[in-house]
C-alpha cells in the first residue's frame, strides 16, 4: 500500500493524475530549518522528517505498516535565500517582487520510506529534482492582482506555476511537475524499483 504523506492538493492531484492508488496521511511538522545548510540539504531533511512523523501518524491512526510512505518538501532558492509559503499578504508581495524579472531554482526533495518484507526494518531513500524557473518582469499592480485571488498564499515562494502564476513564467528548464510539488517523472522510477505501479 502507498500512503502519501502531505495534506497538499497538488501532490493529491499529481498522483491521481498519474494513476496511482494511495491514502493520505497529514504530518505535523516544523519546517524551521538552519539558515546555515545547503538548500539542498535543508530540503531533503524536511521531506525525511515528513516521512518519519508520517508514518508515526500511519500507524497510530491506522494500526497497521504502510509498505510504501511517501512525504515530498518544495522550496525555491534565489541568491543563497530559500523561500518558504509567505506568512501574510505583505510577505507574497515581497518575494514576488524579488522574483520578478529573475531566475531561480525550485528543489523538490521525495522521501520514501520502505518497511520492508518483514515490516520491521525501516529504510528511507531520498531523492532530489531541480527545475530552473525564469520569471519575467512583473508590475506592482500584477502582483496585487494575483495577491488578491488568494492563490500564492499556500505555496512556497507565493506562486503557483500550474494556476494563474503561468503568465508570470518567461521560461522552465527541468520538470515542471516538479515545481508543482512532486517531480513525478523522477518519483515514478523510484516506485517502480520498489515495485509500485500506476493502476493504468
């Protein structure tokens, strides 16, 4: 059985869309990080953490092992600074206007967490995709707009590629799934390796 491990509707939708079978279960955990560590770092500890709290969640609701638990964690990085999903409105503004006109980088870190055939012994596998999004130069006003549907709100870097944030984009280099939130093409050979297939 897969379980995923995020409460987010991309990730949901993604899967889905792939034709996979799963349950979810929500993880609580902090995202606070160090600002010492490699982005790269950071963000493949934060899905390990959600795999970890996932399937403590699993089995305390559910009383039983999942085989295979998936937990993902997206940030966007641009000149050393990561960003996260904005705390307020003000905050969106800020990072979109530090991405406008400028190219940065979106890493999306897949942990999977593997029982075994023993559902005993725990291994956990990272993995890590990087796309390049270059972002055309944006108006205060634009900024407003897009602000004001409510959409950024919920998204690291108070964007989302796949909604009304499509016009902002000059161009992608890399998965754009995975600047979604789940680098699908990277995580379907993942699954496969461990014998998980799409029912389709």
């Amino acid at each position: 059985m897969l379980v995923l491990a995020s409460s987010s509707p991309r990730r949901i939708e993604l899967l889905q869309e792939w034709g996979y079978e799963f349950r979810v279960v929500q993880p609580s955990v902090s995202e606070e990080f160090s600002a010492t560590e490699l982005p790269e770092d950071i963000v493949q500890d934060l899905a390990k953490r959600k795999a970890l709290d996932g399937l403590e969640v699993w089995r305390s609701q559910q009383g039983l092992e999942a085989d295979i638990l998936l937990a993902a964690d997206t940030i966007v990085v641009l000149d050393e600074r990561i960003f996260g999903k904005p705390a307020s409105e003000e905050d969106a503004r800020k990072m979109l206007q530090v991405l406008s006109g400028r190219t940065h980088k979106v890493m999306t870190a897949i942990a999977l967490a593997d029982m075994g055939s023993d559902n005993q012994s725990l291994s956990i596998d990272t993995s890590l995709d990087i796309t390049t999004v270059s972002f055309r130069d944006i108006s205060d006003q634009e900024i407003w707009d897009y602000i004001s549907t409510g959409e950024p709100m919920d998204k690291a870097a108070a964007y989302g590629i796949q909604g009304q944030a499509e016009k902002f984009v000059a161009w992608t280099q890399g998965s754009l799934t995975n600047v979604i939130g789940l680098p699908m093409e990277l995580l379907s050979t993942k699954l496969q390796e461990k014998n998980v297939y799409p029912n389709r």
